[in-house]
C-alpha cells in the first residue's frame, strides 16, 4: 500500500524553478506534479519527450505551445491535451499571481 497524500498540499511559498513531484513511477508509466508560479519554457527552447504525456491544470493558468501553431493554448483549470512523444511543445507562461498546478501523466505509447 502507498503512504497517498494531497495534489495541493505541501505547496511551496515561493519558487525559483519549477517543482516535480513524481507520485507514481513504474515500468512505462510515471505521474507527477508540477508546480509553476510564473515560469516558462527558456526563448528558443522547446520539449520534444521520448514519452507520450497527458496533462490537466489543476489550478492557475498557462499558455502551452505546440511547434507549428502560431498562438499558444490557453489553459485554464480542468483542461487537459494529449501529446504524442516527440511532438515539440513549449509552455509560454504559467499564472504569476497563485501557483499553477499540473497532474502529468507520462507513458509509452
């Protein structure tokens, strides 16, 4: 049996980089947290995961951009996106004024 615990708890006051919190990790599949207040992908760099990955924002906002789209996605709580490994993705930006929340889901596809 897992210990368990609370998506929203243990939030940091402060962050200076984004935090992952793995909260299952197993043989082609691993879930995680990730807290971002005000952060982003670094200009010019882009995602491209050997994973296919499901997210949902939990709480807070965030842009999130795929390679060949001109604008990026707005993201609001409860919405979630699929992407395929290898799909080239950047997050624009997250909230600035609360902690943006996302529960990832990485697998094999």
């Amino acid at each position: 049996m897992s210990e368990g615990g609370n998506l929203y708890g243990d939030l940091p006051a402060t962050l200076h980089a984004e935090q992952f919190l793995d909260l299952l990790d197993a043989p082609n599949l691993r879930i995680e947290r990730i807290v971002s207040t005000g952060h982003a992908t670094p200009p010019g760099e882009w995602l491209d995961q050997s994973q296919a990955e499901w997210v949902i924002l939990l709480r807070g906002a965030a842009g999130l951009l795929f390679a060949g789209e001109e604008q990026p996605r707005v993201l609001k709580p409860g919405d979630h996106v699929s992407i395929p490994a290898h799909c080239r993705h950047r997050v624009e930006w997250t909230a600035t004024g609360e902690p943006t929340i996302w529960l990832a889901v990485h697998y094999a596809a």
